[in-house]
C-alpha cells in the first residue's frame, strides 16, 4: 500500500513538473515572437520615413532649382546692352550668319545716341543688304542715309549704291521699263552733283545703259504698231525716240529711220525724211530688241 502512495506521488510530481516547464516555455515563446514582431515594424517604419524623407528632399530641391531660375537675370536680345549686341554682331559676321547680323543691326541703331555712329550703322546694314542680294531693302536704307545725313562723307557712296540697287531691278528689253526708268532718273540726280566725282564714269556707265534699253524698247512697241496698224501711234513713238534718245543713244539712227521707211511703205500719209531713207539703206549692228511685244500690251 504505502508503496502504491509513493508511486502516486512520484507520478503526480513529475506530471506538475512538465506543467510548469510547459507554462514557462509558452511566455517565452510569446515574447520572442513580440520581440519580432516589433522589430520588424520599426524596420517598416524605418524605411516608410526614409523613403517620406527623400520624397520631401527632392521636393525642395525642385522647389530651389525652381526659384533659382524665376530669380536668375535671362540675357535675352531685347535686354542686351549696345556693348553686348556690337560683340554678339561681329561674332555672327565672323560666322557669316548675315540674317542674323541685320538683326543685331537693327537693334542697335534704335539704341544709338550718337549721331555718326547711327549713320555708319546704317551704312553697314545697307551693305549687309546688298551683299545678301537683297536690294530693296538695301536701296531703301541707302535713301534713309541720304536723307539723315546730307552732309556725311558717305554720302556720294550712298548715292552710288542707291543706282546700283535700282540697275539691279531693271527687266528685259521686252518687259516693263519702270525699274529702268527710276534707275535714269537716279543716275541723272548723281551726276548733277558736281562734288560727285569719286564713282562717276560708272554712273555715266549705268545712264548710258538705261538710255538704250529704253530707245530699244520705244523702238519694239513702234513696230508692234507698226505690224498691227496703228499707224498714229507708231508716228507718235518714233517721234519721242527722236527727241529723247538719239542724242544720248545716237546708235540708234538706223534703226529709227528703218521704222519710218516701214511706216512710210504702209502708211502713205507718213512722210519719210530723205536722211532716214539713205540710213535705211545702212545694215546696222544686230540689236536684240525682242520686239514680241504683245505680252505687254
């Protein structure tokens, strides 16, 4: 009996034993997953502001870089000083950018103060024109010259360029003779300046030039009339041939008296003078007249 008891109580203590190890084990078990649990959501938190941080750093940074532009000076044209733009001009010259060197031109003659710098900056963008061909732009800034700066020591240059700029103008023989006309008239204004010597054989050149192509041209549209027989007309023109061009263009004699030989063939009211009937006889130098001159008509 007493040996069953003990037994017993052996058992009972061992069993109370494993209880205690089991209630102990179970806390420390709960602890160690807290434990984890913990460190793993400081972990998260950690890289969550981390990651908030450099959001909030690149925000400013742009923010920054933002204010640094709106507050940086942009040196634009319109802003440039006359120094500036004088600088900008050479080096585009240098780089022969010429469209942009009118630009910087332009900008600078609104900007200059002082009265022969302005003048020589406008001579130099006439001739920037030219150069680039574009003589309307170029015969219009010649005038501006001459009429800003009559006493400039370009001035006789300025002129010169204006002709040059209206000869490039003139058409063809059979076409509009306007361009030629407004050439005449300039070169004519040149050599009535008798201080005007520098360029003047050229001048004398171009006057003598436009005065054929316009005889030449008179003489085209008389034998359009000639040939469509308007009779008066043609009489008309031969006679304004005579009094403008033939003392400036005395060439031009056989070929006006060959006109009044033909008029006189078909137009029996028409009296050939007898010196136009000995010329007539004369074969002259082939001059292209191109005398289809319907197209202007």
């Amino acid at each position: 009996m007493n040996i069953i008891l003990t037994l017993a109580l052996i058992v009972f203590g061992a069993f109370s034993t494993i209880n205690a190890e089991s209630s102990i084990r179970q806390p420390r078990e709960h602890e160690g997953l807290t434990a984890d649990k913990t460190a793993t959501s400081i972990s998260q938190m950690k890289r969550t502001r981390e990651k908030e941080a450099e959001k909030a750093a690149a925000r400013v940074g742009k923010k920054r870089r933002k204010g640094l532009t709106q507050n940086r000076i942009i040196h634009t044209f319109s802003t440039m000083t006359f120094d500036e733009l004088k600088v900008a001009k050479d080096d585009h010259r240098n780089k022969k950018h010429f469209d942009v060197v009118e630009k910087y031109l332009e900008r600078m003659i609104a900007l200059c103060e002082d009265i022969n710098q302005r003048a020589d900056l406008i001579m130099e963008l006439a001739d920037t024109h030219f150069s680039q061909d574009e003589f309307d732009k170029a015969k219009t800034k010649y005038e501006e010259f001459e009429r800003l700066y009559p006493g400039n020591s370009q001035l006789e240059r300025a002129k010169k360029q204006t002709v040059l700029c209206a000869q490039k103008g003139i058409l063809s023989v059979d076409r509009d003779q306007s361009p030629t006309e407004e050439t005449l008239r300039l070169a004519k204004e040149y050599l009535e300046r008798e201080a005007f010597t520098e360029f003047k054989e050229e001048v004398v050149a171009i006057k003598k030039e436009c005065e054929t192509l316009l005889a030449q041209s008179e003489c085209g549209v008389t034998e359009f009339y000639i040939k469509q027989g308007n009779y008066k007309s043609a009489e008309l023109r031969i006679k304004n041939i005579r009094d403008t061009y033939l003392d400036t263009v005395p060439e031009m004699a056989i070929t006006v008296a060959q006109l009044e030989v033909n008029l006189g063939a078909q137009w029996k009211e028409f009296q050939i003078p007898e010196e136009s009937i000995k010329l007539a006889q004369v074969v002259p130098e082939k001059i292209d007249t191109k005398t289809d001159m319907a197209a202007r008509f």
